[in-house]
C-alpha cells in the first residue's frame, strides 16, 4: 500500500582526495558510471555511496487518490509508512499530498476571488493581494472581474468602481515576497518572519501588520474551508511587528475655531466655483467646438475672468465642509461613516442618525445635538448623501483647511482626531454631570464594541467616578473622627440603635449633632434611653 522510494543524492569519493569528490543526483546513474569510469581510468579507486538525505513516501491504494510525501531521512520515511498504513487500517485518510499541489501565491489569487469579495474591505485586500502576486512575478487578478462573479459580495460595494490591471507597477518589489512561490506543505514560519523584516524596512509596521492579517486569513480558510491539510498552520510561530500608533492629539486652544474658520472659507471656496460654472455655461459648451485644444482653454480662461467678479457677489454659500467639521466633534462618528449617511437615515425630530454598518459589523444610532441639527437644516438636498463628496475630494480639502489653519508637520491634525476630540469632550462633560459617565456610556456614544479600546479615556472619568463614590456611599459616611473622638456630623441623623452601640467611653466619645426628633430618629426619648451629652474638658 505504501512504498519507499530512495531519491538520496549518489556520492563518488575517492580515499584522501577530497577534491576528487562529487555528489550527482539519484536519477544521474548514467553520469555517476562515466565519473567511475574516468577516475578508475587515472588509476583511482573510486567509492560510490548513497547518502540518506531525500526519501519519497508513495501511497496507492484503490479507492483513494495516489499520494506522494517526502522525508529527509529513511527513519523518518519509515515512520510516515508506517503512520500512513495504519490510518488507512482505520478508515482514516489524510491527504497531505494536495498541499504540494498548490503554491501559497495560488491560494493568495484564490482567496481574492473567493472570499475577499465577501468583506468591507475588499478594495483594501485586493490591493495589497495584487502588489505580492506582482512582487513575486505572478499575474494579477482582476478585482473588477472577481467581484462581478462573486455569488454573495459584500453590498455596500455595489457603487464601487474597482480599477482593472495595469501595466504600472503598485510598489517596490520586495524580494522576500517570492517565498509565495513556495508549495504550501514547504511554507514555514522563517518565510514569514524573513517577509516581515524585510518589509518593516520599507513601510511602516502597521501596514506590514495588515499584511500579516491577510496571510493568516488565506492560511486558515485553506485548512478549515477548503481542506487543504498540512500538519500544522505554517503561521504558528510568526512574529509580528511591534508597533504603537496609537494617537491622542486633542484641539488646544483657539484651534477649532480657527478650524472651523478654514472649513468656512473653503466652503466659500467651492460655493463660488459652483456659481462660476453656473455663469460660464454656455461658453464651456462653446469651447467643446473648438478646433485645438489651446483654443478651448483659452475661451475657458476668458469666461472664468469675465465672470469672476460676478460669481463672488452672487453666489450662494453652502457650508458643506464646515457642518461636516462640526459633525465630526459633536458624533464621534468615523469618516466612512459620516461620508456614507444618508438623508433618509437622519431624524431631525428625535435627534437621531442611524449607521446600519459601522466598522465592527454591527448597526447603531448617532445622538445628534440641536445645534447640530440647525446646521444639517441649511444643507442642500440635492442628492442621497448628506455630505456629497468623495473621499479624494475630502483629503485635498482637509489637506487645504489644515494648511491654512497652520496645522502641519508636528502639529498635524487627522480627520480621525476629530472623533477622538469627541469622546474626549463626552468624557469630560460627564465630571460635570450630577452622575457623571462611566465607560459603558462612553461605549454606546462612540460605538466601540470592545471597552478596552476606551482605555485611554478612563483618566477623563476619574472625576465622575468618586461623584458617584460620594453617592454610593453617602450613607456609611454620617460619623467622622475628630482628634481621635467620633462624632455625628451636622445634619445627619441617628437612630437610637446606633447611639445605644456606640462606644460607652463618654470621655472618648462626644454625640454633638442636630437630632432630629421623628419616629426613625429617636423612637423612645425616655432618660433612659437618652445618651446624656458631657462637654468636653477644657485642656
């Protein structure tokens, strides 16, 4: 059922010439003879031996696909027979022979087509997929094409245009990423970690680290999904990167009204390149007939000069930019988020906007403040979108705000620190609060399924916390100790049970308090009942 196959290198030494020494492969024969023969011809003994480096383990058993394993001894061939025949005895079968069937590249390409459609990101993945199939010299893979054969893709990139391949390259090649050639049974944790050093040296560790993540992904979905066995994960024992990029840039000073002063005059900006496009109408369709291209540009050039007087004084302002500023701080909602709400999701009348998909999977609602309402009231419903405009779009405009605010080099500011500028002032508005916000509040606002990504806000709930302390434990906090003597403090109240078991030393203890005269109070006001009050000692 299971035979050995000695493919060991062959070995013609000659005794104490080492330099005659040749090693051939174990289908030379016919050149290892002709060796043999031309030493023995210059008077040599040549040895010819076989060494145990190379075995081939074949399995043929009716019923069941041929396989092929290989082991780099004959103790370890023996061992995989005898491991084999006794799993085939059992009813069980392996097939560790189809991993070598496929190279690592291959399940990459097929994972593109296969389940990154499925996901959000499948832009993202489809990107870097490509960029390793290039590195090593594999064919791209089409992601348009992949996504339209897809039985159940992702719905929210229906709109999506997806580029098809080029001849352009996407990046430096890295030449670590040829290890993708490798068959998948050969894949090992050095190829990886060898992948992971090379690449921090180029980008950075968080990108590397999404790499990572997707060779995980198509190692697991190979294993578990399309049954390719191996005998264990080739990423068990990856290293990946350290890193910490983890940000907390907050708006000092004067820097959000200077901000919102930039988005205010960017909006002006666009507002009256709107209104010129409106005015120079029919010369832009004039220019569609010109004969040269000079001549088109020119008739363009001419019209935006002789209406751009006019556009400054009548067009309308649209503060697009800076409602969407203001929408940022006051949601905390994540920029794909606020870039994909729509119209019909937002409640002018119960202050809500709803996310049916926010970035962990799951649907959630956004509380909108009145002065945010009021802004998204003088906003154009001209579409679908609330804020219409691309993501390119919005990254040359942040870039153009953040420049003119000065908010650059050391001092940049991200789109993302605006939603960490919202949870942060959340955070601090509930110390003002009688009962203050705890992290579960914290976590309904920002929509964080997991509290620990909250950590870095714990230090903005200290205060509220110990208000809530000083509530929770209000009532065990009606005696105090003063010099070493415990007295009531003004304004509380005891029942006779806690005066009765109060310490008996009337030197020690001192009952100096308004007591107010109710029924839980002091039920019994006999003199025997009645701790008498002593003043203290002059000293």
């Amino acid at each position: 059922m299971a035979s050995i196959e000695n493919r060991s290198r062959f070995k013609v030494a000659v005794q104490n010439r080492d330099d005659l020494t040749l090693t051939f492969t174990h289908s030379a024969v016919k050149a290892v003879k002709s060796y043999v023969e031309e030493l023995k011809s210059q008077g040599f003994k040549p040895k010819v031996s076989r060494l145990n480096d190379s075995f081939a383990v074949r399995v043929r058993q009716v019923g069941y696909p041929d396989q092929t394993l290989f082991a780099a001894s004959e103790d370890e061939a023996v061992e995989i027979q005898q491991r084999i025949e006794s799993e085939r005895r059992q009813g069980l079968f392996v097939d560790y022979g189809k991993a070598r069937r496929f190279s690592f590249g291959d399940l990459l390409a097929r994972y593109l087509r296969e389940e990154s459609p499925r996901h959000k990101g499948f832009g993202v993945e489809g990107y870097i997929i490509n960029a390793i199939l290039e590195d090593a010299g594999l064919p791209r893979v089409d992601t348009a094409a992949a996504y339209a054969a897809h039985k159940n893709p992702h719905p929210s990139l229906a709109s999506k245009k997806f580029r098809k391949p080029t001849g352009k390259k996407m990046r430096e090649a890295s030449v670590t990423s040829r290890f993708i050639l490798k068959s998948f049974a050969e894949l090992e944790p050095t190829d990886f970690n060898d992948y992971i050093d090379d690449r921090c040296q180029s980008v950075a560790a968080s990108t590397v680290d999404r790499e990572v993540d997707i060779f995980s992904a198509a190692c697991r979905i190979a294993i578990d999904t399309w049954r390719i066995p191996v005998a264990q994960s080739p990423m068990a024992g990856v290293k990946r990167p350290s890193y910490f990029n983890e940000r907390d840039r907050r708006l000092k000073g004067d820097e959000e009204q200077r901000l919102l002063d930039a988005a205010h005059a960017e909006d002006a900006r666009q507002s009256i390149a709107v209104r010129l496009e409106e005015l120079m109408g029919s010369e832009r369709a004039a220019s569609q007939d010109a004969a040269t291209t000079y001549r088109r540009k020119a008739i363009i050039n001419a019209a935006r000069a002789a209406y751009a007087s006019e556009a400054e004084a009548t067009y309308v302002h649209v503060p697009l930019f800076e409602t969407f500023v203001n929408f940022q701080l006051m949601t905390g909602a994540r920029r794909s988020e606020a870039l994909s709400m729509t119209w019909d999701r937002i409640d002018l009348d119960n202050q809500t906007a709803f996310i049916p998909e926010s970035k962990n999977g799951r649907p959630r609602k956004l509380p909108l403040r009145k002065d945010l309402i009021e802004l998204l009231k003088h906003l154009p419903r001209t579409g679908t979108l609330v804020f219409p405009f691309s993501l390119d779009a919005l990254r040359k405009a942040w870039a153009r705000i953040c420049e003119a605010v000065g908010l650059v080099g050391a001092d940049d500011l991200h789109i993302h620190d605006l939603r960490h500028e919202a949870i942060s002032r959340v955070a601090d508005a509930g110390a003002k609060l009688p009962g203050g916000f705890s992290l579960v509040d914290l976590q309904a606002f920002s929509g964080h399924r997991d509290t620990r990504m909250l950590l870095r806000y714990t230090h903005l709930c200290t205060l509220s916390l110990a208000k809530r302390l000083d509530e929770a434990f209000a009532d065990q906090q009606q005696v105090s100790l003063h010099r070493g003597q415990r007295r009531l403090k003004q304004g509380a109240s005891l029942t006779m049970k806690q005066v009765v078991n109060a310490p008996s030393n009337a030197e020690q203890t001192a009952v100096v308090a308004d007591v107010r005269q109710d029924d839980n109070a002091l039920p019994d006001l006999s003199p025997n009942n009645v701790v008498p009050f002593r003043p203290r000692r002059a000293a």
